[in-house]
C-alpha cells in the first residue's frame, strides 16, 4: 500500500509530505497506480525546486520513498503545488482505496 503523509504547520499551512510504499496493483512496471502517484510526486518536487525555487529538504530513498519539506520562509509560495499535489492523491485514494492512504500530520 502507498502511504501518503502531507505535513502542516500548527497553523494549520501545508509544509510537505511524505509517500512510501508501493500499491501492488499491478506487475512491477505495470503498475498504473504507482505511477500515478510517482508522477504526481516527483512533478510536484521538480517545481518546487527546479521551477519557483523554494527551499527545502528532500529525502528519496530507492525503496519507493519521497520526502520534502518546504522552509517555513517559503510555504506560501508552495502552498499551491502541495495542495494540488494533496487533492490529487486524495481523489486517486478514493478511486484505489485498497492501494492507496492519505493522512494528514502535524509537524512543528
């Protein structure tokens, strides 16, 4: 399963996230919800960095991992993307509900 954790501040603004797993919907290399959700992910983390060029810390691990948290100087200029990104797997957890969890975290 794809575990998606998207992380806000305490005011409640959105500073990054989390997604591990794999959703075993398909053959490796087959697997359409695992590149909805990679695709996704890895467009929202280019933009970011590459494009409006927020600062952040990133971890992406081989094993299906991607972590990124935006500077608290530059949330809201990233908001936009992190929600997209947010609703986007959100909607595709309604649709693959076995293979895909979103949940919401705290972070300070």
């Amino acid at each position: 399963m794809i575990k998606a954790d998207f992380f806000f501040s305490k005011k409640g603004q959105i500073s990054g996230f989390c997604i591990r797993g794999h959703a075993m919907y398909g053959d490796p290399g087959e697997d359409i919800v695992c590149a909805s959700v990679s695709s996704a992910a890895y467009m929202t983390a280019n933009t970011l960095t590459e494009i409006v060029k927020v600062k952040t810390a990133i971890e992406d691990a081989n094993d299906g991992m991607m972590k990124i948290v935006v500077s608290t100087a530059d949330r809201d200029r990233a908001k936009y993307f992190l929600e997209g990104l947010k609703l986007h797997i959100t909607e595709l957890a309604k649709m693959y509900p076995r293979n895909i969890r979103v949940n919401k975290k705290y972070i300070f």
